[in-house]
C-alpha cells in the first residue's frame, strides 16, 4: 500500500505547484492514500473551507494542520459544526490532537481506503518553541489506545528537530509513518526505524523556495536587518512540491521504505 503525504502547502504558489503534480504521482505511483497538510496554503497563514475543499477535490483523503490553524476564522464555523463520526469533508480537517482543552475540531481521523483498508490520520503538535499545546507524548499514547487501524499516519508539527526525532523513536513500531512538518526546509533523514515507521524529521514545504521559508525574502532581511516589524506576504517565486512517498504492509501497518519526493515546474 503506498501513501503521500505532501507537506505544507504555502500560499497560491505551493497550490499551483500541488495541483500541477499531485494528479500524475498518484497514478504513477497507484497511491491509495492521500494526506496533506494545508497549514499556511491561505496566503501562508492558516486554510480557508474554499481552500480546503479545493485540495479535497485534487484528491486529498486527509488535511492536518499546525499552529495556524486558526488564522482563518471562517475555518472555525467549518470544524465546529461536524460531529465526530462524520465521514464528510469537513470532518477530514483536522487541528493539532494535543492542543488545549474544549477547542473545535478533531485530532484524529479514521476511515477506510477505496479498497477496504482501515486507516488513522493523527495531527500531533510540538511543545518546544511552541505555544497552546499539551503534552504530545502522552497525547499520542492516549490516542493510541482508542485507534483499531494499523495504517496509522502521524504528522508531528514541531519546530525543534530534537523532539522530532523523540516522537518517532517514541511511536517507532506502533505507527506507520512518523513525518515532521512546520519548518518548511526539508531533511534529508528519511529512513524506517527498526520497529517498522517511516521517519523523516521534516517533509519539506510545497511552496515558493525563492524566499525565507515562504515568505517574501525582502520583507525578511528588512525585519533582520533593521529589527522593526513589517507584514509578511507569501512569496511566489521558484515553486517545489516537496512530498514523502510510504510503502506499507496494509496488514501490520509496518512501512517498508520512505521516499523524498521534491518536484517544481
């Protein structure tokens, strides 16, 4: 069983690029499920429903998100109004599992495959450097406990590579695949740890790569270089698809091999 998961699509350019590529590597590559995180894909802060909808329709089964999930307000109405065994799409946006109490939306996501597999999608968020999250260790084992699929894919969005590497020596043989998103450079580690779970610390940003991790580089350097505040706009310059393809055991849920995958225009 193969899985892409594509990493965090910023802005109209990482769109563009996503909907130039996303069609041909699932066919090439007979991809039975399709997750992507969607964090910044409005403008670079934050998903829009629109949005959302759009990168369902290019064939996306799952969306995870980070800390920006809330940059959109209009993404509020869209996650608080889906009860939780929905299979509709709205239902398929998830926010971060450990993220404090009583807030919309869901971490986790079950469902099936076109084929009949039984699958989870867990959202999970790092602590270090980051604010409004609970333990993500601990989340992850609670959240284990109630998961009945064996193709389980966690999208851990940190930003400290150390606590990367400790949730997917953590998760290693309990999960599929253990993929870092949020620092949008993406680290050449990719690997299957002994226990049978793809890793790689962080899958790459599918956006504009002509800037500072997204973002114009002039309004950047002027921030670093003059220490005032200024608004930052995605840049659109350079666009990659920066992707990981999982091949799996859709019976043990045990990975086999984890492929980079970087595509521009």
């Amino acid at each position: 069983m193969n899985i892409l998961f594509v990493g965090d699509i910023f802005g109209s350019a990482g769109r563009r690029i996503v909907r130039e590529h996303i069609g041909h590597v699932r066919e090439a590559h007979n991809v039975e499920l399709t997750v992507i995180n969607a964090e910044n894909a409005a403008g670079g802060f934050g998903v829009t429903p629109q949005i959302a909808e759009e990168l369902f329709d290019l064939g996306a089964d799952v969306l995870t998100t980070g800390n920006h999930v809330w940059d959109k307000r209009e993404l509020l109405d869209y996650l608080s109004s889906v009860p939780a065994d929905s299979q509709d799409r709205a239902r398929r946006v998830l926010r971060p599992a450990n993220m404090l109490p009583k807030l919309p939306g869901y971490g986790v996501f079950e469902g099936t495959t076109n084929s009949g597999v039984e699958f989870a999608v867990v959202d999970l968020m790092g602590k270090v450097f980051m604010n409004g999250t609970n333990d993500p260790f601990n989340a992850a084992n609670d959240l284990l406990e109630n998961i009945k699929a064996k193709v389980i894919v966690v999208d851990f969005h940190g930003e400290a590579t150390s606590e990367k590497v400790a949730m997917g020596w953590h998760l290693d043989g309990r999960v599929t695949a253990v993929l870092g998103t949020h620092t949008h450079i993406p680290t050449a580690d990719e690997r299957v740890l002994p226990g049978g779970t793809a890793y790689q610390t962080d899958v790459g940003m599918s956006g504009p790569y002509d800037s500072v991790i997204g973002v114009e580089k002039e309004l950047v350097l002027h921030r670093f270089l003059t220490g005032m505040p200024g608004k930052f706009e995605a840049a659109k310059g350079n666009p990659k698809m920066c992707a990981a393809l999982i091949t799996c055991d859709p019976a043990t849920g045990r990975a086999s091999s984890i492929q980079r995958i970087m595509l521009g225009e």
